[in-house]
C-alpha cells in the first residue's frame, strides 16, 4: 500500500476516533433531557375536617364604664385614699373633703327644726282647747280659725326644716367621694390640700372598668343578615381579637369573647355597620383604646375539604390544582368555597387527593413529577385550631 494512502486511512480513523469521544463527553441534548424530566414538588393531601367560618375586621377596645371623679360641693381635698392604678370596687372611698362648714349648717338646721317642732307642738294644743270652746261658744269661730291656721303654717314650717336638713346631709355626703363603678384608678390630677370647685371640669381622676370590657368594630353591610342570625341566636357567637393585624398567630390572641349587639343603623358613608362584643378580661390583655383584629366566627363548615393557600392556583378564568396521578400530574379545576390565611376550603376533589403545594411554576399537564420528602410543615397550619 503506498504511503499516502496509509496516511489518508490512519487521519480517518484517527477522526472517528475523535468524534466518538466528543459524543461521549458532550451527549446530545435530548439525551441530557430524557434523565432530568421529573420536576420535584411537594405535595399535600386534601384534608376533611369541620371548619369554623370568620369575618374579620378591625376594631378598637372600649371600656363599659368609665368615670370621671368630679366633687360635688367646694372644698379643700383633706385626703386621697387611693392610689394610681388601684383597683377599685363600687362604694369603695376614693377621697374625702373639708366637711365642717356643712356639719355647722346640718347643726343649725337641726336646732331650727327642733324650735319649730316645739312651736308647731304648743300650736296643736292650744287648737284642742280652741275647738272644745267653740261647742259651748266660748271663743269665737275666728279665733279658732287663726290657730287652725298658724298650726298649719307651722307644720309647713317645720317640713321645710327637714328638706333643709336632707339636703344638708346630702351635702355632707359629697364629701366623701366613693367610686361609682368598679374599675382601675387612672392619672391623678391633683394633690391633697388642693380647693377643689364644682365647676372643675378636669376632676380629680378617672376610674375605668377593666373587667369585663368591650370591643367595637365594623363590618361590610353585606353582613347585616348573618349578624342579625348571630344575634338572635340561642348561643352568642365567639369572637375572638387579636393585637395587630395578624388573626391566625394563636401567640397574639388576647381574649375570647362573644358577640353582644349591633348598632340600630348602617353608614351610608362607609357602607358598614358597627358591632359590639363583650370579652372578660381578668388578665388584662385588652386595655381601653388599643386597636386589635377581630375575628367572629359566622358558620361552621361540616366536612369541608381544606387545603393551603399555596395549593390553588388561579388560571384565566377559574382556579385550578395539580393532582397527582402515579408518576405524573394532571390539572383539576376546583371552586374557592371560602378562604383566609390558614388554609382554602375547595371542591372539585376527593379527600385524600394528593395535590402539589410547592413547585407549580414548571408543571402542565402530563409532567413526570418527582415527590421531595414529606408534606411542608405548612400542611399543619391548615389544620383548624380549636
């Protein structure tokens, strides 16, 4: 064989050769994505469970009594019995005032109805011995007719001598401030030794209720017919507040309490109607003017099937779950019954469905799926608190 043509058949080979390992070090491409077709998800199972049903709106704490300590009567505070921040039941006494000016009055009306009495007392006999003279004509008609007459403006007297002392006592009473509702004592604005006026309009401190207290919110006036049911209700419907604007974190969950009345008209500015619930507050969670969330519970949803949030996708015109069959997915379109945070009450599937919570974005139907793991801990956060 000449040489030339030994050279011409060693550089084929020579090629080939070159060829072959480059197809083994850089496979085609659909070769490459023939072993990578799984997408790996994560998939929840539908759950059926009995779900409780909220509105949700916000609401501001209210106290059901609070006063505001004012005297009654002018004077020098001789004592403050309390202190800021006591608690404080009804008739409890709150404060004292210089009393002497009005006991010396009381004395006085006192001994002026004594006098009178005694008067009123000579009158009434003097009228007896009056009347038996008048039988034989002893004394005239007109002399017995003026005593008639003074015995009267005497007992009239001696009435008014008596309204003087009660209001007198009631006087008296003022000066011995006692609470009119059980409650905490508030910021004092003043001291002992201050001379306190009527026409005071700061007073001396503020008793507010704590416990029970109130909260008031509003709702859309598309709930005016559910709350009129969970008014009339054999049993108040449970509300619970929250702090801030989180109502699923049990963390921030301060006082469970129960719906109590709903205003007698509707804000044609806003479109809502406002609401009271009542809570008890023995801890002290709820304060008079903080902002909370509320949330009323409107229904409760028997045998619902509940899945995350993060499961129902939204599609052009309806929403949609991917569900997984064997090895692959397949898209399912389902109805939204109810929703919030927690967790979306749907139907269109079965309960033990097995549907993809995470990793949708690469999925359509038919994809090869490949199942990481465990459910995410967030299949926990939709079970129903109880």
């Amino acid at each position: 064989m000449p040489i030339a043509k030994k050279t011409l058949v060693s550089a084929a080979v020579l090629v080939a050769l070159a060829a072959t390992a480059l197809w083994f070090l850089n496979p085609p491409a659909t070769t490459r994505q023939a072993a990578h077709t799984a997408v790996p998800v994560r998939v929840v199972k539908v759950l059926q469970q009995d779900v409780p049903r909220y509105a949700s709106g916000i609401g501001s704490v209210l106290s059901l009594h609070s006063v505001v300590i004012r005297t009654q009567v002018d004077g020098i505070l001789t004592r403050l019995l309390v202190k800021e921040g006591q608690l404080v039941k009804v008739g409890d006494l709150l404060a004292t005032i210089d009393d002497r000016t009005i006991r010396a009055n009381l004395d006085q009306a006192r001994a002026q109805l004594a006098q009178n009495q005694a008067q009123l007392q000579v009158a009434q006999v003097n009228l007896k011995r009056y009347k038996l003279l008048t039988v034989d004509d002893g004394i005239s008609k007109q002399t017995y007719d003026q005593q008639l007459a003074l015995v009267n403006q005497l007992a009239a007297t001696v009435q008014g001598n008596q309204a003087a002392i009660d209001a007198a006592q009631v006087q008296l009473s003022y000066t011995q401030i006692r609470s009119p509702v059980s409650g905490r004592v508030g910021i004092r604005t003043v001291d002992e030794g201050n001379f306190l006026r009527m026409s005071d309009a700061q007073g001396l401190f503020s008793v507010t209720q704590i416990d029970p207290i109130a909260v008031e919110f509003s709702l859309p006036q598309q709930m005016l017919p559910t709350l009129q049911q969970l008014i009339r209700a054999q049993d108040p419907a449970a509300v619970k507040a929250y702090l801030g604007a989180d109502g699923n974190n049990p963390d921030t969950l301060l006082g469970n309490g129960h719906l109590s009345l709903i205003d007698n008209q509707i804000n044609a500015g806003t479109g809502t109607i406002r609401a009271k619930a009542e809570f008890d507050n023995a801890q002290q969670k709820l304060w008079p003017g903080q902002l909370v969330t509320v949330k009323i519970q409107t229904a409760l949803e028997q045998g619902a099937l509940t899945v995350p949030p993060t499961v129902v996708q939204r599609g052009l015109d309806q929403h949609f779950v991917f569900r997984v069959n064997g090895q692959q997915v397949e898209s399912v379109p389902v109805q939204v019954l109810y929703q919030d945070s927690g967790l979306n009450i749907i139907s269109g599937v079965q309960a033990g469905d097995v549907l993809v919570s995470d990793g949708q974005s690469r999925l359509k139907p038919g994809t090869q799926v490949q199942v990481l793991g465990d459910p995410l801990p967030v299949v926990q956060a939709a079970q129903v608190q109880p």
